[in-house]
C-alpha cells in the first residue's frame, strides 16, 4: 500500500474548521485520521495521480482530483456523525440521471462517494433561464414517484417537519417565533398536502448544490426527500431571494414564484415554501452563532404569507 506523501493538516479545510471542528472537535478529528489512513489505498484503488481539497464545503471533506482511469473526478467524504452519507448515495442512486451529476462508484466501508467532475464549475442563477428552465424541466417532469417502493435511508419529508414542531428544548435565539411558524407550518401541510403524491426528490435544489459547466447544470448534494412535488422548487427561491437584497425582497419573491408558477401551481407552491421556511428556520439557530440569518428567514416567512394572501 502506498503511503501518504502529504501533511495530514491539509484535510482539514476551511470550511471543516469553521464548522464540523466548532462543534465536534474530537470526532471531526477522528474522522480526518481515518480519512488520511485510508487515502493511500483510495488513491491507488481509482488511480488518482493529484488532487485538491475543496476549502469551502462544510458538510464534508471534498477532494478535486485527476484519474488516470477516470479522468476529472470529485471525492466527497461525509463523516458518520451526521448520518449523512447513505442517505445521500441512496438518493444518487435513485433520482434521474438527466439533471443529476454521474457517480463514478460508492466506497461505503469509507463512506466516500467518486463523482464526475462538472468542469469550470459555476453555480446555477435565475439570470440564466434557458438552462435553470432545462434543469428545473427535467426536476419536475422526470421525478420518481413514491409508489410504497422500498427505501433503506431516505425519509418522509412530514415525519422530519414533525419532530421539529415536537422540539421542547429551548432554541438560542427567536425560540417563541420560531416555534409559532412550525405549528403553522404543521397546520398548513396537514391542510394542503397530507393526501399529496409523494416523490423521491433531491430536497435541497439551492443554487450552490446546481453547478453550471458552461452549457448546462447538475444537480448534486442531495439530501433525499420523500415529499410533494413543490418542495424541489422552494429552496431554490430561498437562496435567490436571500442572495438579493437589492432586488427588494418582496420583489424577487413574486418574480420567482411566477418563474416557477411553469412547473408547479403557484399557491401550493407558497404554501409549500412557508411550511419549509419555517423548518429552515428552524435549522438555522443551530447553524448560526447569530441571530442575522434567522431573522432573514422570519422576513420571508411574512413576505410568503403576505402574497398568499393576496
């Protein structure tokens, strides 16, 4: 077996330190030995002649790399305190290969999934139409109906809604706010959407998880989602309203909702974003050392309703 030729402090990026290391320090270390132990084999096992780490990603160790075999490819690591990793190859394997990024192979004994490298990447917009509509096209029209087909990982959008709602425990900041939009958001998708279909979906298409070689985009980093139809487009609008202040919020919100009115109805489509604002919402307290974001999240939350109602 090869041996490493690298100091190990370079796994440990970014975007691990400022966030897996703030909180899970001993483990996120841990995690990085085992990573830097089994990287010799990796690296013979698909013929990796260099390679990169992407400094950015918090959510996992990411490695640009280049094969001999498989030219370009991407290694993403995901460490298994955060119950990630067979979750997210599942949904690889499940959703549609017409907007998704290819999987090149799984290694599970070292929870690393080998992807084909989006070359140039850049990250999707809503300037550019011609190809968000293309992806969003293929998203909505192309996916996988839950049918009762058996799934080992990914869950039910409701069940995970639930236990937020069912949360005791004191949030750090805009506890009782917070707690208010999940009852809402209960009562909301109990009304609207308990006798929806059901579909297999990435549940996080932002525009950081759709990259843009040049010519067209790829969905990665899903998260795998049992949920209505709406809910692949909301956190798309989310980031894009968030991403643009100077738009005016509540004036990227109705160009948006109106953009994605063409795949999905435009009220169930609200509907669907204040029920998944409120669970972003809510995850954002533990992701954040500041209220800021949070207190973004409540605005959209106002501005959703406010054109529902309208």
């Amino acid at each position: 077996m090869m041996r490493a030729l690298y100091d190990k402090s370079i796994l440990l990026t970014s975007g691990i330190r400022n966030f897996f290391l703030r909180w899970r320090k001993e483990e996120t270390l841990k995690w990085i030995d085992e990573i830097h132990t089994a990287l010799p084999e990796l690296i013979e096992k698909w013929n990796i002649t260099s390679f990169v780490p992407n400094q950015i990603a918090r959510y996992g160790l990411v490695l640009q790399a280049s094969s001999k075999e498989h030219g370009e490819i991407v290694l993403k690591f995901t460490p298994a305190f955060i119950n990630r990793f067979e979750r997210e190859a599942e949904a690889y394997s499940i959703l549609p290969k017409s907007y998704m990024c290819e999987v090149i192979d799984i290694d599970y004994r070292n929870r690393c999934l080998i992807l084909r490298c989006i070359q140039h990447a850049g990250y999707a917009g809503f300037e550019d139409t011609l190809k968000l509509t293309t992806f969003f096209g293929h998203a909505i029209r192309d996916a996988v109906k839950y049918t009762g087909q058996p799934l080992n990982h990914i869950g039910f959008y409701r069940q995970e809604l639930k236990k937020r709602c069912d949360d005791t425990k004191e949030l750090r900041f805009h506890d009782r706010e917070i707690k208010e939009e999940l009852k809402t958001a209960w009562v909301l998708y109990s009304e609207a959407f308990q006798d929806a279909d059901l579909y297999i979906l990435h549940g996080d298409l932002i525009d950081l998880n759709i990259l843009d070689d040049g010519t067209r985009y790829y969905g990665v980093d899903p998260i795998g989602f049992l949920a209505p139809i709406e809910l692949e487009c909301v956190r798309f609008i989310r980031n894009d309203v968030r991403n643009h202040p100077e738009s005016g919020f509540r004036r990227r919100f109705d160009m948006l909702a109106s953009y994605f009115e063409g795949f999905v109805d435009k009220s169930r489509l609200i509907q669907m974003f204040i029920i998944d604002m409120a669970y972003c919402t809510y995850n954002s307290v533990f992701e954040n050392d500041t209220p800021d974001e949070t207190e973004v999240d409540l605005e959209l939350l106002r501005i959703a309703r406010e054109c529902l109602s309208s």
